[in-house]
C-alpha cells in the first residue's frame, strides 16, 4: 500500500518492535533494520545503539546472518565515523567486528569488500586484494568492488591490472562516475589524453545523470485497496509527515465508494446552471514550458484575463473544444487561446447538499470540517480554503505557481475524466523561488508566474512532476510549492485543511508575519483563529501550547497599549461587540488583520460606506484620529479571562 519511506519504516518499525507478536521477523531482526535506517539516515550513535543491544544478547537467540549482518555494520561504522573516537581505537574495533562477522558467515560478499576497504585503508595492499577476490567469488561481483580493485592497482603502479578492474566495474554499470573519473586519471597518466578526455565527458555526463534523478524525485503514492487502509492512521501519518512535501493518494474513490460523478459537468449543470464561474484566458502550451507572448523567449510570467460566466456557458464551451479536438488534425505553431473556468464556490448547502454529504465519507483528515482542523475554528467561512472550490478545464488550462494561503496544507481531488499534471517544490526551496521570481520582476505572492523549469534544476531545486488521474487525491503537505496543467477535460475540487499541530501553527504565522512585512493580505485571521482555537480546541501539545500563548499574550498586551494610549488623549472607545459569524476585519490601507479595535471613518466618496483601518494607517490620515469613530469588540476583562483558561490539557492515554 505504502511506498519506501525512511521516516515511515522508523515509525512503524518502532512499533513492532513494542510489539512484535504479530510480526513475520523475529524482534532482533526488527531492531537490525531499525538500525539501518538510522544509519542511512546518518544517525549513526542511535545505529549504533540498536546493533550493540543485538549483540549483547545470546547467541541463541538471533539468528547467525542477523548476527553477522550486525557485526558487519558495526565495524563498518566504526571504521566511518570519526566520532566514535580517535583513530587508533577506531581501527581496532572495525577490524574485530569485520573479522568476527566473516567468521560467522564467510560467504557474505558484503563484509568481504567492507573488509578490503579496511585493509585498503590501512595500506595493507595483499589483505585488501585477498577480501576483494573474496567479494568476487562470494557474491555476484559489483561495480563498486571492482573500482576499489583498480584504485589499489593504480597505487601499487600496475595500470594495465588497474584499466583491467575500472574496465569490469564500467561494464557492470555505465553510470558509475568515479569508475569513469578514475579511469580517465589513470589514462592520463599514460599519456593517452584523447581516451582520458573520453572518460571524463563519460563521468561528467554521470554526475548530471545523477544530479537530474536527484532534482526529479517520483511523487510519494500510495495505492488504497480498503476502507480500513483509507481511514488508517497510517495514512495520516505518512500525508502529514513534513519530509512528503506531496502524496498521490490511489483507489480512495473506490475504497470509500465515493460518487465522484456528483461533480461531473453533467451534473453540475443540472443542480445549478447559472453559479458564477470566473474564466482565465489562457495561451495553451505545453506544460513544461512557458513562452512570452510572441512566442520567441521562455519567461517566468503567466499571463491570462479575467471574466465571468456561468457553469452551463462553461459546460458548452467544454464540450464544444473537446468536439473541435476530434475534428482538428492540423499542427499549431502559433499558442491557441483556450479559457480555464476556475474558483466556483460550491458552499451553498442548499444547493450543493449532495456533493458536500458525499465528502463526509472522507477520512477526517481530508474532511472540510473537523474538530482537528484549525479552518474550522475561523467562525466564518473563507471562500476555497474552508468551503469547496471547484475548476472545469479544457487541455492546457493553468494554475499557476503558489503557495497555499498562509501555508496551509491543500486537497484536490481529479473528477476526471482526463489527467492533469503537477509541479511540486518542498517548502524549504520556496525562498530560491521568491528569488528566482524578482530576477524575473514578478511579485511572488500576487504575481502570475509559471517557473522555466531549467531556471529551476540550474538552481539546483528538486521538482516532484506526475500526473493525477481522475479519482486522485493529491494531498499538499504545508508550504509546498506547486502549479498545475490540464493534460484533458476534466473537473476538479479542492480545499485546505491546518492540521492541528505545532508544524502548521508554525508555518501559518510564520507566512503570516512575512505577509504583513511584504504588504500582502492574510485571508486567514490568525490572531482572531487562535483565539477561538484557545476557547474550543484541546490542546495537548506543549510547543503548540507555548506558541499560541505567546500570540494571545501579544494580542492583549498591544489592544490593552492602545487603549492606554487612547484614553490618555481623551478618545473615546465605543462598545460595538461581534457576532457569530461575523468576519475578520482588515484595514483599508494596509490589509492587517484587525482585532478588537477597529477605526472607522465615513468614505470620502461615499457617505454611507464606512472604512475600517489600522491604528497606524488612521493616524497616517489623521494624527489627532479626527473624524475617526474606535469600536471595541471585546471587553479586557473577558479576553483575560480566556487568556488564564487557556492551559495545556492532559494527553489521552488512548
């Protein structure tokens, strides 16, 4: 079901190792692959921690390759890691372990090689030789053995002994670049610079083979064959663990017997014609690219237009391309304009009633509303993130690079019936690409852009690239960097969810405070959410504690700043209160949230509309705050109280 994850083996390998009954492996064998892992994942005294207690115990108890898989890699650790003491300590244990494990298992191709890397280091050139040939005759001989054979040829000054072994290792595998480098070194010293050359165009061309499989990762999927597989934990912990900066998600529709066809165009145009769909003009191109309007230079900006229709004009044009598609066989040079129907709300639960009762079936993670959600703790809706969106497209429709509002985590779901295809950067590479957008003069969190994906792999920024087939749900995990083409005709429906956890609280604020110092808008409230958070949700966790504290602390003591300093100048503050479902208020100017104090003044423009602003952008219009009206919506005393109610609650033991 799952894909190989690191992170996700450690955690379940934890588990059966508390609880091995139901395991297929034996609770020593599960402590050597938790082991492994750690020591892939380079934390090599918590590996090393694992083998010892392995060894410690007896021998009659762990199976004789478990034993000697053991030893091998703690001698191999030993000899690496210059941590675990000074050299000559190091050296001693390496060579016992090694030498314990080949007496355990002698036919184990692995500890001989590891063994004549040893000696190799060591400068015991027979012994090195001897463990190699071993390798070679105990297992199927690799790539990397017979490298480390022609290092040693090389360095005893037998070259055609050394071209011999670099030749075998090239032979088994054509990428291996220090085999390629090495040889070309060693032709070099011949004096033969036309071969050399060779070689080295040969590990050049390795080390950028390399390089593009690193920056081209396969998207994490998971294929769901069950409902208990779909409402596991499992996969929750697997989407939400930050180390996936996406998951395709397979088979849900059918383990939850979901009726995706409720969002068809067919019956999208049945429920409810004429809801508003805005159109996006687009030029179609190919998805890996992006032109400027001429079509000669690959830029960064992703132009379109806007206006508006409705979802049964839509549902005509995308019928009527699709008809033109099977008529047209002629080959454009020129980009045809197609139009892309995207941001149609579909929270009326009137009319949308069966579409929104169909996604209850969802596992509470994926779900719209959940008490584990923090966008259910708003008060009130924001359009797309805590109500569904849906998009109609046509080949080639775009949504350009993002990210999520605030950071939060996102949830798209392919209607179908054709593909789409998606570009994914991990969230930690999202500061390269606000770069890479000023280079280009476009503004990374209100510009349109499209990234050239070379401008990205220069960069050196892995992409995640896949295709969502209908029934797909791709899960965006917090901050991930992303834009989306239409491969066909297909419908779509997303949302955000913020998991509840110190992870997303983090990354929400933070974009929250770079928004406010970069000008940009905040459509989540996060002040006013964590109020309401504080109030409603149970929280167990102390860092996520700890951080909502400090934000209600800062809040109080900035609203209680300014009454202080309103009272002093002898302005007078109006009780106006707030009621349920009323929205979060911005400031005309700067577009701050606004919490408990709100200044008010009439519209010069218009009499009856009032505008709402901050107390820095009111005093900017007018320092002494004439013609401005303050409301309060909360009173001190009741903030502060649900500031001392607010305590870290204690851990479920279930």
């Amino acid at each position: 079901m799952f894909p190989l994850s690191n992170s996700f083996f450690l955690q379940h390998f934890k588990r059966a190792l508390a609880d091995p009954r139901s395991c297929s492996i034996s609770k020593p064998e599960i402590r050597f692959h938790l082991g492994h892992l750690y020591e892939i994942q380079g934390k090599y005294v918590a590996a090393r921690g694992e083998y010892e207690q392995i060894i410690a115990l007896p021998a009659t108890q762990v199976k004789s390759f478990v034993q000697a898989n053991t030893l091998r890699q703690l001698g191999w650790i030993h000899h690496t890691v210059e941590s675990f003491g000074d050299a000559a300590s190091r050296s001693a244990t390496a060579l016992q372990f090694l030498q314990r494990s080949i007496e355990i298992d002698r036919n184990n191709g692995q500890t001989w090689y590891f063994l004549g890397r040893y000696y190799s280091s060591m400068g015991k050139v027979h012994d090195a030789f001897v463990s190699y040939r071993q390798s070679i005759d105990k297992s199927e001989a690799s790539a990397d053995t017979w490298c480390s054979i022609g290092v040693l040829y090389q360095e005893q000054n037998q070259p055609m002994d050394a071209l011999q072994a670099y030749i075998c290792a090239v032979q088994l595998d054509r990428n291996h670049e220090a085999a390629w480098r090495d040889l070309a070194i060693l032709y070099e010293a011949c004096q033969q610079p036309r071969d050399a050359l060779v070689c080295y165009l040969n590990a050049k061309h390795c080390a950028q083979v390399k390089n593009e499989e690193e920056l081209s990762p396969p998207a994490p999927t998971i294929y769901l064959e069950s409902k208990k597989e779909a409402m596991s934990r499992a996969l929750a912990d697997f989407c939400t663990n930050p180390q996936n900066p996406v998951t395709v998600i397979r088979g849900l529709a059918a383990a939850l017997k979901l009726d995706l066809g409720l969002f068809s165009t067919k019956t999208l145009v049945e429920s409810n014609p004429q809801c508003t769909v805005e159109v996006r003009t687009q030029a179609q191109q190919p998805s890996e690219e992006n032109w400027d309007s001429n079509g000669t230079n690959k830029v960064w900006l992703c132009e379109s237009s806007r206006s508006y229709s409705s979802i049964a004009k839509y549902a005509q044009y995308q019928a009527m391309t699709f008809q033109e598609s099977m008529k047209s066989t002629s080959k454009r040079k020129t980009f045809k304009t197609i139009k892309f129907g995207t941001n149609i709300d579909l929270s009326d639960e009137k009319k949308w009633k069966l579409q929104l009762q169909e996604l209850s079936k969802l596992p509470w993670l994926f779900r719209l509303v959940s008490a584990g959600n923090m966008l259910s703790h708003v008060g009130h809706s924001i359009l797309g993130m805590n109500t569904i969106q849906l998009y109609m497209k046509v080949p080639g429709s775009r949504t350009p690079g993002h990210q999520e509002n605030n950071n939060y985590s996102a949830i798209n779901i392919n209607i179908g019936p054709g593909d789409c295809e998606w570009f994914a950067v991990p969230e930690e590479y999202w500061g390269e690409i606000c770069n890479l957008c000023e280079k280009h003069n476009i503004n990374y969190l209100s510009g349109s852009w499209w990234p050239v994906l070379e401008d990205l792999y220069h960069a050196n920024i892995p992409v995640y690239r896949f295709i969502q087939k209908p029934g797909d749900l791709v899960w965006l995990n917090a901050g991930t960097v992303h834009w989306v083409q239409a491969v066909g005709w297909c419908n779509n429906i997303a949302w955000n969810v913020g998991l509840v956890s110190p992870h997303q609280y983090q990354m929400t604020v933070e974009r929250y405070e770079w928004n406010k110092f970069c000008g940009y808008k905040s459509i989540v409230p996060i002040v006013q959410l964590t109020w309401n958070m504080a109030q409603h949700v149970r929280i167990t966790n102390p860092k996520l504690f700890n951080m909502m504290k400090t934000c209600m602390m800062r809040s109080l003591w900035q609203c209680q700043q300014m009454l202080d300093n309103l009272k002093k100048n002898n302005i007078d503050v109006i009780w106006h209160g707030r009621t349920d479902e009323e929205h979060s208020h911005y400031c005309e100017t700067c577009e701050v949230e606004l919490f408990n104090l709100l200044f008010v003044r009439r519209s010069e423009s218009n009499l009856q509309t009032h505008l709402v602003h901050c107390l820095n952008c009111a005093r900017n219009l007018n320092p002494d705050l004439e013609n401005f009206v303050v409301l309060n919506q909360y009173h001190t005393d009741e903030l502060m109280r649900i500031y001392d109610s607010f305590t870290l609650a204690k851990r479920s033991k279930t």
